[in-house]
C-alpha cells in the first residue's frame, strides 16, 4: 500500500462503534482516531483475504443489528 493519503473517506458511526474505535485506539496507544481507523482496516483485510468465505456484507457490523438498528455490544440478543 502506498503512503500516499490523497483519498479523503467520511464514515458515520454509532455511539457504540465510535467508542470501539476509541477503546483500540487508546489501548494500542496510537496517536489519533484516523491511526486506529487504518490500522483496523489493515487488520480486517487481512484477516479477510485469509479466511475469504464469502460472507454477507450484514456480517460486516461491529454491533449486531435487530429490527431497529445497532444494538448494544453487551445486548447479543437484538430481540430480547
């Protein structure tokens, strides 16, 4: 991958996600939010071009979604 960062990416996350982030971020030290942010993305396409099983892109979420959106990470049962 190139170092090149000429491609600008906006995201909206959850309250949730966003604390995910942060919670890598902090406990990897790293230095800003966009770090964190690459850094799982590296992690994930890696992990992905390894185990490529062709899963649904739904499987992508950080949180689990029920019928009215993200759930908690502590709430596994959306419908409960």
């Amino acid at each position: 991958m190139s170092d090149i960062r000429d491609e600008r990416l906006q995201v909206m996350l959850s309250p949730d996600e966003l604390t995910a982030i942060d919670d890598f971020r902090f406990k990897h030290r790293m230095p800003t939010r966009a770090a964190a942010v690459r850094e799982l993305l590296k992690l994930g396409l890696t992990a992905q071009a390894a185990d490529g099983d062709g899963a649904k892109s739904s499987n992508y979420g950080v949180f689990s979604r029920g019928p009215d959106g993200h759930t908690t990470a502590s709430d596994p049962d959306p419908t409960a």
